[in-house]
C-alpha cells in the first residue's frame, strides 16, 4: 500500500510538470529575416545625376579608374574621389543612385545597379555626372504591387525572438538560418540581387568588364551587356550558373565566379556567352576568388549569411583550367576579400586587419608570411601595381597604405566613415 502512494505520487507529479512545461514551453532561434523593398517606378527612375559631396556613412564597394576612387554607400550611391594623391584624397561629388551595390566604369561610363535596373553614367566630368542610359530590368525582380510599387528587393535583418513550441506546427517553418512562411501576408524570405580603358575592382566585385562587354553575376545568373561608345547598352545573354552566387573575377580570357558551394571557371571563346570549363566544390562557405593564371585562390568564410563554419585559405592548380585541383588549404581567421600581384598574396580578415604573404613556395605559404596589420578592420583589397598602393575598405572606413617596402607598411591616408564615430 505505500508503495502503491509513491508510485501515485510520483505519477501526479510527471503529469503536473508535463503540464507545467507544455504551457511555458519556448524555443528561441537567431535567423536571418528578409524583409521586402518597394520602390514606385517614378522614383527609381528619375534622372540620375551628381550631387554635392557628403559624409561617408558605411562603406561599400571600391572601383579604381585613372586618378579617381569611387566609394558605393550601400543602396544610397557612389563618391567619387580625387585620388591622384593617395595620402590626401579628395571628395568631388556624390552620385545617388537608389538601390546601388556594384559598379565598373569603360571609357569615362560608369555602370552601376539601381535595384532591378542598370544605369550608365557619364563620368568624363566627376563634378557633372549625368544618366546618358538605362537599361531597365537588367536584373531580376520579384513582381510588383499596385499600390506599393516595383518588389525590387528583400533586405536581410538578424533577429532573435522566442517562439512557443507548438508553433512550428503552423504556418512558420525554419530551415537552416532562415525563416519561412506559408502565408504571404505575414514574413517573407528571399536574396537581394545585387548586382576600351576600363578600371579595377575588388575581390568582392559582381560587375567586371572584358573586351567591351559587361559581366554582372546575381545570385543565380551570368548575364551580359554589350557596351557602345556612346553609353548604349544591350543584354546579350543571361545564363544560370548555381545558386548563392557571390563574385566575378577576370583573368586573362577566363571568368572567375564565386558562390557558397564552389568555383566555376568560365572561357570566353565566345565573348557574348561564356562557358563553364570547370567547378571546384567545397563545403558550404563565402567564397571570393582571384587568379594570376596558373593558380586560383579561394577565401573561405563562416558567419550567418554564409551557412558555413570554414575560415580558410583554399590554394588551387589551375594550369589544366579544365581540371582544378587543390594544392593546399590554410586555416584563417576569417578571411574575406583578397588580392595577388607578382607573387605577394593580400588577404583582408575582418576585425583582424590585413595579412601579406610571399607566394613562392604554395606549400608552405603560413610559413611565409612577410606582414601583418591587425589595427584596423579589413574587408576588401585593391593593389595598384605601378604605384605599390593598397587601398583597404573595412567597417570603419578606407585605408590606404604604400607597400614599397612589403615588410614595412606605410599609412598614407584614412577615410573614417561616420559610423566610426
């Protein structure tokens, strides 16, 4: 009989706290919201043309052409800067551009994303900058609606939020980082689509230029522009290379692209439409890629839009374009854009500055570290050969050093952004 007592007891006592954990029950999950953009038509199409300078606020993209630094704000626009000399760089003007990411500039024209459009720019005067084309719906977009204009956009915003257990079982889902839902009137998911004498870009680049063409990578698509002297400007092809594409990199006759899954190598026996010659798989990671021919090199990164959890330096033989084959794999902070320039191997790594390498023996590269610079943040890179200038984005600005001597850096200028204040 007592035993018979505890055994109801203790039966009572599970029932209870069952109950009692089934009403308080949560389950917290950090995700990646998408959250849509709209735009009327009339004004995402409104003429553009150059403005007065402003306050860098955050800093995108670089693109250097002759003398001149252009700095894209994300979807706000591109400074241009007189950069003659890199140790005092000059704002001129400020172009806004709604929606702008990328930007490449042929024969003093500008070509820049304004969302789902391409925009050509006349760039002959810096002071003057003024729309001479448009390209609309160069890239893809998401639908429209009547009232609240052209989906031109989803942006991603990082939240944490508790949510009750039994809610999985309705309408909103999760896979991976990501939140889902069946009822479109409530959250929704998706990517942003990014987007002669030419200039150069960084590592993360998803315009390049070659032989009068445009090459502009979105998250699943090869597209290509053909460039007229006069800012004319023609789509000639579009092609699906993957999904989760990030950049493009030129090299001598070959496109090099970057997703979170691979690289692909594309030829231009055909110019107008390139064509795949090569993958080169890896787990799944932020990828940029450069080349000097003979030898690609791939950063891998972690971190929430990546899905990833690899932060490396993958060193690859690219000598048969055709069949790739890694050399070696260095372990890195984390590493994200990336430059090589007669044998000297820049890589950016975030909130640990920039690192030099001599690339003399591939095998043994972390035993060749020739520099490091861990005081400020290091995004992307772009190496002015003739001048042994590097000039560095980060979170808090653009950098600008002289390499002369490769062991021995020297500041020559910084571009705080307003953020760093």
């Amino acid at each position: 009989m007592k035993n018979s007592t505890v055994g109801f007891f203790i039966l009572f006592l599970a029932f209870s706290l069952q109950s009692c954990i089934k009403d308080t029950c949560e389950n917290v999950y950090t995700y990646q919201r998408f959250d849509p953009v709209f735009v009327k038509p009339e004004i995402l199409r409104q003429k553009i043309v150059a403005g007065s300078t402003k306050e860098l606020v955050t800093t995108g993209k670089i693109y250097v052409y002759g003398d001149y630094l252009l700095i894209n704000e994300p979807d706000l626009g591109i400074h241009i800067v007189d950069n003659k000399n890199p140790a005092k760089p000059d704002f001129i003007s400020f172009v806004k551009i709604p929606g702008n990411s990328d930007l490449a500039v042929r024969n003093g024209l500008l070509y820049a994303d304004s969302y789902i459009d391409l925009v050509v720019l006349d760039l002959k005067n810096p002071q003057n900058v003024r729309e001479v084309y448009r390209v609309e719906n160069a890239f893809p977009s998401y639908g429209k609606d009547e009232k609240l204009g052209l989906l031109v956009a989803y942006k991603a915003a990082g939240v944490t939020e508790s949510f009750p257990c039994s809610e999985n079982a309705g309408n909103t889902f999760f896979e991976g980082n990501v939140i889902w839902t069946r009822d479109n009137n409530s959250l929704t998911s998706g990517l942003k689509t990014p987007s002669g004498t030419v200039g150069i870009g960084g590592s993360t680049a998803r315009f390049t230029m070659n032989q009068g063409l445009l090459y502009t990578v979105s998250t699943s698509n090869l597209s290509t522009f053909k460039l007229e002297d006069n800012g004319a400007t023609k789509q000639v092809s579009t092609q699906n290379v993957g999904w989760n594409i990030e950049t493009i990199y030129p090299f001598e006759g070959l496109l090099f692209i970057g997703s979170q899954t691979g690289m692909y190598i594309y030829g231009l026996d055909n110019p107008e439409k390139p064509s795949l010659l090569s993958t080169f798989e890896h787990w799944r990671a932020c990828d940029p890629v450069v080349s000097d021919g003979k030898t690609a090199f791939v950063t891998l990164r972690d971190g929430t839009e990546c899905e990833g959890f690899l932060n490396q330096l993958d060193v690859i033989n690219i000598t048969d374009v055709k069949n790739p084959k890694l050399i070696k794999s260095y372990p890195l902070y984390h590493p994200i854009g990336l430059s090589i320039n007669k044998g000297l191997l820049f890589i950016c790594e975030d909130d640990r500055g920039i690192k030099l390498y001599d690339t003399k023996d591939l095998n043994a590269l972390d035993k060749n570290l020739i520099y490091q610079d861990k005081s400020f943040s290091a995004v992307d890179i772009i190496v002015l050969e003739d001048a042994n200038v590097a000039i560095i984005t980060g979170e808090d600005g653009v950098w600008q050093f002289s390499y002369k001597n490769p062991a021995k850096w020297v500041l020559l200028s910084t571009i705080k952004s307003k953020t760093d204040d």
